[in-house]
C-alpha cells in the first residue's frame, strides 16, 4: 500500500530541513511513566482532538485511533517467554508469548472508551469496571463502584485486590504534570503510559 500527499502550502524553498514546530509533551523524571513517541502521526492526531472546531464523530474517531496507540505500547510492557513456533515452511522462528492473563478495567465514565481499543488488540480480554469521582472539598479522588473479574488478583490489574503493584498498567490519553508525579512518588512499580503531559493544572485543577 502507498500513500500520496497533496497539500496547498508550499515548502520553504531556502531551506531544504524545513520543519513545523508543534507542541510537544512534557517530561518528567520518573523510569515508570512512559510517554508515547512524540512522532508527527501522534501530534496530527492530538491536534485534532484538542481542537475546540472538531466535531464530535471526529474527536471519537481520532481518539479512538490514540487509544490503539497507547494499548498498543501499553502490551509492549508486559511479560514475555520465549516460544519457538515451525513456519508453514519448516522452519524454527524463535518468538515470545505473553507471560499470565491481562484483565482491564476502565475507569467510570471517560476510561469506558478505551475498552473497545483493548478488545481489539486482546482477544476475549476480561474487563472490569470501577467509578472514581473527585471529592469536591478536598479535590483528592474517591471510589464509589467497582465491578471485578473473581480471579482479579491472579490478572495484571489492581493493587487494592491483591494485585502486586508491579502488574498494574495505568494508560491514560492526555495527563498533567502534578498527577504523574503523585502516581510516580506513590506507586513506584506501578507503570504509567500516557500520550501526552500538559504543561499544568489549571485553578480548577
């Protein structure tokens, strides 16, 4: 398959490097927070789905495209064995399989639509579900629901049910600074995969 490009903008015939500059996410000092790769496809669609003029069948198609991405390194982090499989030719190809079962569970209501791009990277992949509001007073989150595959401690899922802390994978679309480090300081084993870091909260956080 080849792709072809057309555009109205003319290239800057002085410079042959020409480059846009975009936006790109902050970082943070932290081994167990993973940032997708800044690259011009991610930073398209991310200018997409934070534009205020983007109608909502494009802001789901576009998002839904970034979760794919973030499932997509998110399975990148996970346990792997050696397995060597014969071709249809006869020949050994020495591959990995995935160590144990995953389990995901979306946070009530915004983390629901991430479930689809799960089940279409995980086959008949188990999902929980649990809902986190923030607590007006102290703006410091609070469980009210959760609902939980019986065998959640023996899946990569969460801490609170007996999960090692260092099987749990938090993906997350687009995250703030102050959040990131209070996952990061808190549960250092636990793995963060983001697309984006914004600069900062706001007033309102």
């Amino acid at each position: 398959m080849s792709f072809t490009s057309t555009t109205n903008q003319r290239p800057d015939r002085e410079s042959n490097n020409f480059e846009p500059n975009a936006t790109l996410s902050e970082t943070v000092p932290f081994d167990n927070v993973h940032i997708l790769s800044q690259t011009p496809q991610l930073i398209a669609l991310l200018s997409i789905i934070r534009n205020k003029n983007t109608d909502r069948a494009d802001f789901i198609f576009y998002s839904n495209r970034i979760i794919r991405l973030l499932v997509e390194e998110g399975l990148n982090h996970l346990p792997v064995v050696q397995r060597d499989i014969t071709t249809p030719v006869g020949r050994t190809y020495n591959g990995l399989m995935f160590q144990g079962k995953i389990c995901g569970v979306s946070i009530m209501r915004a983390g629901e639509a991430m479930e689809q791009g799960l089940r279409d990277c995980c086959r008949s992949v188990r999902i929980g579900k649990i809902l986190i509001q923030r607590d007006e007073d102290t703006s410091q989150p609070k469980l009210f629901y959760d609902k939980l595959p019986h065998d959640i401690a023996h899946r990569w899922v969460l801490k609170a049910r007996g999960v090692p802390e260092d099987h749990i994978l938090f993906l997350n679309l687009i995250a703030s600074p102050e959040g990131v480090s209070n996952f990061a300081k808190k549960f250092p084993r636990l793995k963060v995969v983001t697309a984006f870091i914004d600069q900062g909260l706001d007033e309102k956080k």
